[in-house]
C-alpha cells in the first residue's frame, strides 16, 4: 500500500472505504492507530511536499524558510519538495503526500481553478496554508474592478471548492508552527495536528469572532493574549475586553484561533512542558 | 493533581527589606523577576504596572529591579499582561523575557507556545513565568462597587487590598475594613466560573498567600526551568523559607481551595452544555 | 519559420507569469514576450473608500516577499498627501527597516538563483549563507517594524514606537558582527556568477534605466508628468497574450524601462555594465551599501525620540506620492485623502515597470537562457497588477473615469 492511501486512511479521507483502514487517530487514542503511524514515519521519514501558490503574496511560504537554523536540513534531508514554482522548475504536478495551498482561490480566474481542482486529485493531504487560503483573509475584501483584470472580484478560501484536511491559519503563519506541523507529520503525531484538522473547518475569520463566540458566549477572561496574537496591531484592550479596530483587521482569524478560550489543547501543553 | 504536577511547594518570603514593605506577601513575584533579572536569565518583565488611575493596572515592560518593585502588589482587577509580550521583545529588545499571570494568562501563553499560528520568534524567548494563584477576577466597576459603594471608601484612599479569611479587605492609612467574600459573588466575571485552575498549574513557579502564615507566601516549583531558578534564588539568599509541612494553615487550605474552584466550576460547566453553550475545556 | 516556446508559469520567482518567445531555426529568440497572469485582488479597489490606515495594512499585502517597500511608499504618500512631516527618529527607522530589507530581499533572490549557479556541493553552505544573512536581516525588521513579513508598525505620520536603547545596542552589534559576513557572501555569489560563463550580452535591451534615488526613494525625483500608462490589450502585439496579461504596461517618457539595483547603480553611481551578470552584480553589491547604512542609522538614532508625529486625519484631497526604493526598484503609491477616506490609490509597482522590459531583454540569445533573463529581474507577480493610471494634462489630479481607458 502506497504511503498516500496510509495517510488517507489515517486521515479518513479520500475514496477509500473506512473499513479498510484504521480509523483516524484522535487524541488520547492508543493502539493500532499509533502503531500504524509509526511503521508509515519508518517506511517513509521523508514526506513528499508541494507548494501550490493561487492569490495569495507568497508571505507564507516565505514564513516557512526563515525556518534558518533547519532550512537547509529541512529542505535536503527531512521532506521532499515536489512541487511548487516559487522553489523548483517543475510544471508537471507530481503525486503528493501533503500539498499547502497558499492564496485563496479566484472564481474568475480558470487557470487557479483548474489547479486547486487538480491538487485535491494529486495530494493525499491538502492543507489550507495561511489565512488567504483557509479564510479568505483581507481577499474577502476584493469586490473588482482593478485594471488589467476588473472581471476578477470573487475571492474564497480553498474549502468552499475542495475538500480540505487540514488548515494553518496565519497572516502569515509563524515559521515555528510550519516546523512542528512537519515534525509532527513526519513523526506521525496525529494528536499535535488534531487542531489543524479541526481548523480545516473555520472558513471564516474575524476580529469580531472575539466578541461573538468570547465575549458574548461569556467566556471572556480579558487575558489580553488576542492582542498579543494580532499581526496587524488591530487589537487593543478596553476594559479588560478586546478593542478591534476594524480599520486595521485582515480577517485572518488569529485572534480567535490563539484565543485560550476558543480551544484549548491542555493534554499538547503538559506534554510539551515536561508536566 | 488537585495541585497540578509540581516538584516541590515551600513556603517562602524574600529577604530584601525593601521588598517585603512594598509586597502583597512574601514579595515571591517581585524577588523571583528581581533576582531572574539581577543574574540575566531575564532581560526584562512584563508585569501588571501602576497608571495615573488608582487600582487600575496595565501592562507594562519592567527593564529594572526598581520598576518591577514599582509593579509590586496584587491588583484584583484586569491587566491583560498577556498582550505586552510581543512588544517586549520586539520594539523593546528583550531575547530573554519574564511574566507573571494570573491562570487563564498562562493559558494563553502556553497554548501560543504550544501552537503559536501567527505569533513569530516569541514562544522560545519566556524564560520564566510565574503563575499566583487565583480565584476569581474583578472588573474595575465590580471594585468600585465594593469599595465606594459597600465600605464607603474612595479608590484613592486605598493603599491595599487583600482577599483572605473569607473577607475582601481594604487598607488605608488608618483602617483596615472588610467585607464577607460572599458578598463579592456574582461581581466576578463570568469568564472565570468556567475555569478549573487555581494554583496556575502551568506556570513555571506559582505562588500566592494561601497556605503559608502572613507575610510569607506558598511557592510550588513546577517546571525544570522554574524549579532551577527558584533554587538558585534560595541559595543566593533571596529568599528565606521553610518547610509546608511545619506552617499554618499549610497545605491543606490550599488544597481545599483549589478542589473547591474545581468542584464549583465544573458544575458551571456542566450547565453550560446542558444549554449547548461552548465550553473549552 | 518561428517556432513558439511558452513557459508557464515561468519558475523560482514569485507569483505566476508566462513567458512566451518566438525562436528562429537554431533556437535564437526573435520576440520575446512575459506577461503576468497572475489573478488580480484589487488592492487599490479595496482601500478605496476606507480609512487612510487600512491602505499600509492592506497594501503591505500585496506582496510577502517585498511588503516592506509597499507599505512604505503607502505611508509616504499619505504622509504627503496629509502634509505631514515625519519626525526625524521615525523616517530613520522607516529607512533602518528598508535596509534590513534590502539585505534579507536579495538574500532570497540569491537562494531562488542558487540553482542556476551554484555547485551541488557548495548548495548546503550557500543556503547557510543565505540563512545567516536573513537571519539577521529580519531580526532588525522584527524589532523595529513590529513583524518581519507583513510589517504592523510602520504607520502614517512615523512608526508607531522608537525602539529601546537595548535593541539599539543590540542591533548594533547584531549588524557590525554581520559585516564579513555579508563581505564574504557577496564575493562568494558575484565569482558563481562570473564562473557561470554566460553569453556576453545576454539580457542587454535599448531601454533607459529609472530611478529616485540610491537608497530610500525620493518622491521629487518622479514626475508624474512624464509617466503613462497602457493597457496589455494595446502593448502586446498577440491579441491573445493581451487579453490574458493581468498587468498593465506603465512608461516613463512613452517608452518602457528599467527599475531596480542596476537601474540605481547606473543613475547614481556611474555603473556602466547592462544586462544578466550586470543585474545580478549591481544586486549583490546593494547588500553591502544598505548594512553601511543601516549600521550609520542605529549608531545615529536618538532612542528617546518621538517617532510618530501627530496629525489631522481629515485630508484635503491633495495627490500624495509616496516612492520608495525597493530591491526589485521604484515603488511609487499615490493617495488622495479627503474626509477622512482614501479617495484615489494606485501602487505603480517595481515588477509592473520592468515587465514589459524582461520579455524583449530576451532576444536574440538562445531560448534556454530565457529563463536566466527573467530572474535577473527577480520579479514579483503578485505585486504586479495594478490599475491603470493616466496623467492629467495639469498633473493636478488623477480622475477616476479614466481608470476606463
């Protein structure tokens, strides 16, 4: 069986039919699920990874190589990359074990379309990879009308076309959280990449999220972390509350994605800390 | 587990006269950021510093053993200290950086360190968070209403406040006034009635009064970093302490206190289902 | 007979483009054509009608690779089209910024080329290299302007904070110790490239060279009224080619040119050399110019300073430009602010200038270095669409109906 169905399998995606593969490994899950993980990281320690570049500024990708201190070792030693104009002269689009789709997907543009469509067909894991491609981001501002192209209006994050496994919200994601979703692909660890598979599913994102499902949901502690978290310095505190100014917000969803009390993953921070 | 995972709790009070007048206890906060900053482990603090309003705190970045002693004292109302740390070492330079916060603070941040999605070069740079224990929080109206409104005493007229023995109290020059805790329930903001953590179960260090005598504090050691630099601040003389076992009211209160946030919050938590309202814990 | 030769999207650059030439029999080409296709997201169109401060914020989005020069050249024109004047420690540290950047752009273009001329067994050390530099780079850009890819805090009227007199110390130093390093580095990519071999000639065109300045960018040095604007539909002589173009050909005295470090060099330092090599030496040659200057800056900066001024939002509906140097050259946004809203923004964008110029820098050399012409440019698709903009008679004002031309 080739490592894309395994991971499919693991991932509960694609064609196959769910008796035939263990089922997706969730957290806290022990048995087959791990065992099965651990022969795919043996049989194949290097995954093959493309880079699929639709309307987004290529800030992401750009985020993954200040990886320094790893890059070369990354980009020689610890995954393959198959793909992807910004790094290699290939215009074929191989099979891939995980494919990170950078931009959001113009609706009036047939050459992005074709692609996006072709990657769901060629990548075992397609993963939303910064905030354009998983909510849209600041492209959900567009509404048209610029030269040389006006007919190009309509921008929307990859899910609302395909079928997304996972998402690494960002504008742009940090180099660091690019390094560890490797590490933990690499290594199996399902449980380090439940979040970015539950993320697959926001498609939208705000600064208003903060009020919405925070503050009005009562759950606000008025830590102060969304703040911290904003990349465009859109968020302040009022009050102990987050302040958004909406002339600055992006819609990248970070906000709420660093919120403590949006999710939170106490069982991956003990482990990390050693407690 | 009621306590986290820990490696050691002492009762504890720094030695530095000048910091025990100005401190809420044992001065752990304020001795531990001084001493971290003394021996370079950090470069600067981010802690809940005074402004021109009284009993309002906000977040500022502390670069010396004189600001962080400025910052000393327990504020009961928000200062999302949180949202400094990136401006700490961004515009202000600072490569190793410690913190103090409340729980859900240390939850924040170590849910970034964790999983950091849009926050860069951050994560690896907290060198030390202290973690005080925490029952509850206060919007600064809810103080208002306690202290104007239930002892009849203005803000600026406040030179401390305490909770303890059941009682919210007030310090001023010449009285010392309280009210029954119950009397704060439901001043509180709700954020806290869903949280499970007391003692900052995952902060480098947590401290806070429960447990140990007056003017000493209770510290737990959790992680190896914080475990490290607590000792050596003992060994250097920063801090005087004993053994948990050996003082009043000792470890059973804080036990007691952090099983009861749990129980009563839980319960909160429940109902929230019940109702279909998010929870994320 | 011709034969056709089409590469797209044409690789290891940013964004999606097509390059398209015409070869004789031994494969020499004879037209040249590169266009960009990548979508457009109407930036300008979304800052249009918002408040002034969303346009850096968005902007900067343009692109991930030179946000830097973006969102620099749209608070320069805000800033001028508000006439405010930036204090002195702000516009050092919007300079500081652009130096950091500097370094760590063309860093990255010399890790995008290393497969063009870099052995197999130098490529780990050259990445190294790279690392290093950028490493360092971004520090600074981190420290100063709030985030090193998509930058928070450089805003209209300054930046928003000075920084500490630790971080200047540190930066300080964190750059003097980087000197030999970049030396070392400089030497190391301009002897690949001489040992490269390539066609002497390659890449040389008839085009003039644009730029404002040697360093920063300098609004006064770009006159408006010698700059147009055309649709693709009317520059490409293949109808097909110019209905799928996605940006617009901008000229400086009617004809196309060329912006970025050669450019420079050639305007302001009597560098006499044209074409691949010359662009790719020009380039490495600005890493060094831009750590002198970034080192003179930190050493000069009054950390205690104000570095934001304070302003009236309001705006009299006066055309600001804003024109920055960029790596890849002359970045120029315009703004017009009344009532507290952007009424007018265009970004007129270094790719945009050099795109009409790259396709024909192609003939008359063999199609397989075609690809070696492209990156000598070191194009950025994404930042290279744009709406068209066409000079007034009076210059005074830039009028919406004519975005219809």
């Amino acid at each position: 069986m080739s490592l894309i169905s395994k991971l499919k399998g693991l991932l509960g995606i694609g064609a196959k039919p769910a008796n035939e593969e263990p089922k997706p490994a969730k957290s806290g899950q022990v048995g087959a699920s791990e065992q099965e993980v651990e022969k795919v990281a043996e049989e194949n320690a290097k995954p093959r990874i493309g880079y699929i570049h639709l309307s987004g500024c290529t800030g992401d990708i750009m985020s993954l190589s200040e990886n320094y201190d790893i890059l070369a070792e990354l980009l020689t030693n610890m995954v393959d990359i198959v793909y992807g104009q910004t790094l290699a002269d290939v215009w074929e689009m191989p099979e891939m074990d995980l494919a990170l789709v950078e931009g959001s997907v113009c609706l009036q543009d047939e050459h992005s379309l074709h692609e996006l469509m072709e990657v769901r067909e060629k990548a075992a894991m397609v993963c939303a990879y910064g905030s354009c491609s998983a909510t849209g981001c600041f492209t959900r501002y567009s509404r048209g009308g610029q030269q040389a192209r006006p007919d190009h209006e309509s921008f929307v994050p990859i899910a609302d076309l395909i079928k997304v496994d996972c998402a690494i919200p960002g504008c742009p994601p940090s180099p660091e959280i690019i390094a560890k979703t490797v590490v933990a692909l690499i290594n199996g660890d399902m449980d380090y990449l439940q979040p970015m598979i539950d993320l697959a599913g926001m498609t939208e994102g705000c600064g208003c999220d903060l009020q919405k499902y925070v503050v009005n949901q009562a759950l606000c502690i008025g830590c102060g972390t969304c703040a911290m978290a904003c990349q465009t310095r859109a968020v302040s505190m009022t009050n102990g509350r987050p302040e958004v100014n909406g002339d600055r917000c992006v819609k990248c969803g970070i906000c709420y994605v660093q919120c403590p009390r949006s999710w939170f993953p106490e069982e991956q921070i003990k482990k990390d800390l050693g407690l | 587990m009621v306590l986290g995972t820990y490696k050691e709790i002492v009762s504890a009070r720094a030695t530095d006269k000048q910091i025990q007048k100005v401190s809420q206890d044992g001065g752990i906060v304020t001795g531990l950021l001084a001493f971290a900053l003394e021996e370079k482990i950090i470069e600067g603090a981010v802690v809940a510093g005074p402004t021109d309003e009284f009993w309002k705190p906000e977040p500022m970045v502390a670069m010396s053993a004189d600001e962080i002693i400025a910052a000393a004292g327990t504020k009961y109302t928000f200062s999302p200290n949180v949202m400094m740390l990136k401006k700490a070492v961004r515009q202000y330079g600072i490569e190793k950086l410690g913190t103090v916060a409340i729980p859900c603070q240390t939850m924040g941040i170590r849910k970034m360190q964790s999983y950091p999605f849009g926050v860069r070069f951050l994560a690896d740079k907290i060198k030390l968070l202290i973690g005080i224990y925490c029952m509850e929080n206060f919007p600064y109206a809810s103080l208002e209403t306690f202290i104007s409104e239930k002892m009849g005493v203005s803000m600026e007229m406040v030179e401390k406040m305490d909770i303890g023995k059941g009682k919210f109290w007030v310090y001023t020059q010449d009285e010392v006034l309280s009210i029954p805790l119950k009397e704060t329930h439901g001043y509180e903001q709700s954020g806290c009635n869903v949280c499970l953590d007391y003692v900052a179960e995952l902060g480098d260090v947590s401290t806070g009064s429960v447990g140990s005598p007056d003017g000493w504090s209770t510290v737990i050691t959790r992680t190896d970093g914080g475990d490290s630099i607590f000792k050596q601040a003992v060994e250097a003389g920063a801090f005087e302490t004993k053994d948990i076992a050996n003082v009043k009211p000792g470890l059973d209160l804080l036990q007691k206190l952090s099983a009861q946030k749990k129980e009563k919050n839980q319960k909160t938590i429940d109902k929230r289902k019940e109702m279909g309202l998010p929870v994320p814990f | 007979m011709s034969e056709r030769i089409v590469i797209s999207p044409t690789s290891r650059q940013e964004g999606h483009a097509e390059l398209v030439m015409e070869v004789d029999d031994e494969g020499i080409v004879t037209k040249g054509r590169y266009f960009s296709i990548t979508p457009v997201r109407g930036l300008e169109k979304i800052v249009t009608g918002k408040a002034p401060e969303t346009a850096p914020v968005i902007v900067q989005r343009i692109c991930g690779v030179c946000p830097i020069p973006h969102t620099l050249a749209s608070v320069e024109a805000i800033d001028d089209s508000l006439d405010i004047e930036v204090p002195k420690a702000g516009q050092q540290l919007r300079e500081l910024t652009l130096m950091a950047h500097d370094i760590n752009s063309h860093a990255i273009h010399h890790f995008l080329i290393a497969a063009d001329f870099v052995p197999e067994n130098l490529m780990a050390a050259a990445i190294n290299s790279v690392s290093e530099i950028r490493k360092n780079a971004q520090y600074v850009v981190d420290m100063v302007a709030g985030e090193g890819i998509h930058p928070s805090d450089v805003r209209i009227g300054g930046m928003a904070d000075n920084i500490s007199e630790l971080a200047r110390k540190r930066l300080y130093a964190r750059l003097k110790q980087l000197k030999p390093k970049v030396d070392e580095h400089v030497d190391l990519m301009i002897g690949l490239i001489a040992d490269k071999d390539l066609p002497k000639g390659l890449g040389v065109h008839n085009q003039p060279t644009l730029a404002s300045d040697k360093i920063y960018g300098d609004r006064t040095k770009f006159d408006l009224d010698r700059f147009t604007e055309i649709m693709p539909e009317s520059w490409y002589d293949d109808a097909e080619i110019g209905h799928r173009a996605c940006s617009t050909i901008p000229l400086y005295d009617g004809v196309n040119v060329e912006v970025g470090p050669r450019a420079r060099a050639s305007v302001f330092g009597g560098f006499k050399d044209q074409g691949v090599v010359a662009q790719h030496v020009a380039r490495a040659y600005e890493m060094k110019t831009a750590l002198s200057r970034a080192i003179a800056i930190l050493d000069d900066l009054d950390t205690s300073a104000p570095a934001q001024a304070d302003f009236d939002i309001t705006g009299t509906n006066k055309l600001g430009i804003g024109a920055i140097e960029g790596p890849r050259g002359l970045d120029v946004h315009m703004s017009q602010i009344a009532n507290g809203k952007t009424q007018f923004y265009s970004a007129l964008v270094p790719t945009t200038w050099n795109i009409p110029t790259m396709g024909p820098a192609t003939e008359g050399f063999h199609h397989e270095f075609g690809p070696h012409v492209i990156r000598a440019y070191d194009p950025c698709l994404s930042c290279a669409t744009h709406v068209i903009v066409v000079d007034d008679e009076d210059s005074s004002v830039i009028k919406n109906e004519m975005v219809r031309l």
